[in-house]
C-alpha cells in the first residue's frame, strides 16, 4: 500500500465522500475534503426538523434506486437502508392521478376498465405516429402517449420544472420515467430500492468516518487555493464552470427553492410526494418528509411547497440544463480538464449530467479503482473517466 499520499477532495457530497474513503482505506492516503456549505452530504442532505423531529430531505426528496448490486452492498456498509417505494401522485388539471402513467392512470384518465393489452392498444391509437425517431423531449412525449396524456401530465411541469419549451429539452428526459401497463405504481423501475433509516447526512458521516480523512466545512475552494502545491492530486467536485472562473461562460442550471407550509395537520396531503402539472399553479411539487420514514411516527408534519427556477449567482446548482448553448460550452470546459495536471473532475456538478445518487456513487467507485490502478501500473491518476456528452 503506497502511504500517505495527500489529496485534496472539494466537496463533501456522495462523490467527494466515497472517493475519500476510498483512498484512505484502500491507499492508506491522507485525505482533506472541504465544503463550502456548514454540512456535509451536499444535496442530500438531511437533518431533523428541530420542530418536530421529522427527518427532513433539505434539498428536496431523495429516494435511492439502483440495479447495482456493488453500489447497493456499498451504501449498506454505511447505514440501514429501510424500504421504502416513491408513489407519486400527480394533481392534474382533471383530478389526482397516479405516477408514473400505469394502468390505473389511464383507466381513471379515460374513465375505462382496460387490461394491459387494451390499453396498450389504446395508447399505440393516442401516440403521434407521424414521429419515428423522437428528437426532443415534447415529441418523445406526443410520440409515446399523446397529447391529451403529455398536455395533463407533462408539458406544464416539464415547463415549470425547465423553465424552456419542451422542445428544446432531450428526449432521455422523459425516459427516466416508465410507462406502464400494469397497475405498478413505485415511480422507480430500480430492483434495490430505499432511504436510510438515519438520514441520508448520517451515511455519508459514516463514510467519512476513517482514520486519514479530515472534514472542513464552510471552506471555499478559493480559501486553499494558495496551498494547493501541499496536495499530490486534487479531486473536485463543484460546478466545472466555476473551476475555470466561467472563462467561456456560465452553465445554465436549475435550482429549486421550498416554501414551508405552516399546518397543525398531523397528516397533510397523505402522501410523501405529490406533483402539481398544471402551469397554473406555480409551484411543481409538494412534499411532507415525515412520509418518508413510515417506520417513524410524528404528531406534527413536516410539508414543503417546491419551486423551480433559473440558477442565480448565489443559488445552489440542481439539474443541469444541457441545452445546445450549454453543449458546446461544456466540451470547451472538458477539453480544458482533460489536459489538467493534478486534478481530476467527478460527480454531478463536475462533469455536468444529470446524475442520481447511485450513478454518482457507482462512478466515485470506479474512480477509486482506476487511481488504484494506475498507482500500481505507475501511471498518473485519471482526470476525466467519463465522456460525459
Ligand atoms: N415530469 C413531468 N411531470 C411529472 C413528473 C415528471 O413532466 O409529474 C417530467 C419533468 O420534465 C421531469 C422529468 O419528467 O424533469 C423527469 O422526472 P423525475 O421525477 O425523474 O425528475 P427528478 O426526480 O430528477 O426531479
């Protein structure tokens, strides 16, 4: 084991975490990660609501979901993973309705009793057939189930939520969520599916928790940059824009922001999540936390309105955009970090994709392996493992 190598990891989020562990644990390496937020866990963080004791998501629901059986038994090492299955509800223009689009949602929306073959006949009738291969998200939309289905359920949330024309979003947008002619409602097709019993902070506290890891939180990158000369590597994790002082420009995000709801409910909407599609009513989603751990009981309730907009200068960056403007910014940005010394980019932020918790934490992994590897080959550590376009 080659010992004490020093890096330094920027950002405290699942990425940062795992890639720390694992190179403490398996290089024998010191590790400083650092984090501009007073917290680690970046946006999953959770925390209890000193109210009421409610685990709250702090920014916004995470739900893990993976077929990955190696990130699975990784994130269980860390903490127990209770079940627990996201069915969502959609209140739309006609009533509530169950997400994802499955056989009781269509039979309710068209006041039928189909079976699955009926209704995937149905459908086939509804889908615009004039579109063979989908080139946005709008047409992938009209193509799959319509329009009476995409304008009720999709097009004014997918507006809210973007905050563009839905024809200028990638169809792989909607293909993150199924459609289905059964009456399965768990929002995820994943086989492993759940939350932490403790929160999801608690897991990545965990992870943290070696010997050779050291934590700082509300620490800027900007407030070490003049040691970084102290670090064998570098591993970041923040906004890639941001890494090269937006010298081609600014990478367009989403951010969302929550409004608290004050209620004295012990129940609020009975549901976890529900979605709002109509582009009348301005926010997208409300969600009350306490259905988020049914194994937990709670007199009071926890419920946060969710809105969506464009990301501000001091506005946490969510969902990438990836629009065309973005695209060609964004290879500028990644032929500059591909010829990088001493830093590697990783995660969500760095490589800008739209990346769950279990894709981000499969790649830390890999990550780690490949530094591994390349020590032992006497290589230099990778910068970029991904092509991330
Ligand atoms: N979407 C929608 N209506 C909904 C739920 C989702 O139009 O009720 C669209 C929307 O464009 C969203 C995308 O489907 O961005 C993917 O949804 P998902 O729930 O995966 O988004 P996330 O959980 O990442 O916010």
């Amino acid at each position: 084991m080659e010992q004490n190598r020093k890096y330094l990891v920027i950002g405290a989020g699942f990425s940062g975490a795992v890639v720390a562990r694992g190179l403490a644990e398996r290089q024998g390496a010191r590790v400083l990660v650092i984090d501009s937020r007073p917290h680690i866990g970046g946006n999953c963080h959770t925390e209890r609501d000193s109210e009421t004791g409610v685990m709250v998501h702090r920014y916004g629901p995470h739900i893990f979901n993976t077929d990955d059986l190696r990130v699975w038994n990784y994130v269980n090492k860390f903490g127990t993973f209770r079940p627990f299955v996201n069915r969502v509800k959609a209140v739309t223009g006609r009533g509530v309705f169950s997400l994802p689009i499955n056989l009781m949602t269509i039979n309710q929306f068209f006041g039928k009793t189909f079976t699955p073959n009926e209704a995937r006949s149905y459908l086939a009738t509804l889908g615009d057939t004039s579109i063979t291969e989908p080139q946005n998200f709008e047409e992938q939309a009209l193509k799959m189930l319509g329009q009476d289905l995409y304008e009720n359920f999709f097009k004014g949330y997918t507006v809210k939520q973007w905050g563009c024309d839905p024809k200028e979003l990638p169809a792989s947008i909607l293909t993150r969520l199924p459609v289905r002619f059964n009456y399965d409602d768990n929002y995820y097709n994943k086989f492993y599916q759940g939350i932490p019993e403790e929160g999801y902070s608690k897991v990545v506290e965990n992870i943290l928790n070696f010997p050779g890891i050291e934590v700082r939180l509300s620490t800027d990158f900007e407030s070490v940059k003049q040691t970084l000369n102290l670090f064998d590597h570098i591993i970041y994790t923040g906004p890639i824009d941001r890494f090269f002082e937006y010298e081609y420009g600014r990478l367009a995000y989403r951010t969302v922001y929550f409004e608290r709801i004050k209620t004295d409910m012990n129940d609020y909407q009975g549901n976890a999540v529900i979605n709002y599609t109509n582009i009348e009513v301005p926010w997208t989603r409300i969600h009350e936390h306490k259905h988020f751990t049914p194994w937990e009981s709670h007199e009071r309730t926890v419920v946060f309105k969710e809105f969506s907009k464009e990301t501000g200068l001091d506005d946490i960056p969510y969902y990438p955009k990836r629009l065309a403007r973005d695209k060609s910014m964004l290879s500028r940005y990644l032929e500059r970090a591909s010829a990088s010394e001493g830093v590697s980019f990783l995660g969500r932020l760095a490589t800008y994709r739209y990346m769950d918790m279990e894709k981000v934490i499969g790649e830390a992994l890999s990550y780690v392996d490949a530094v591994l590897e390349a020590a032992q080959n006497g290589k230099k550590v990778p910068v970029l493992l991904v092509s991330p376009l």
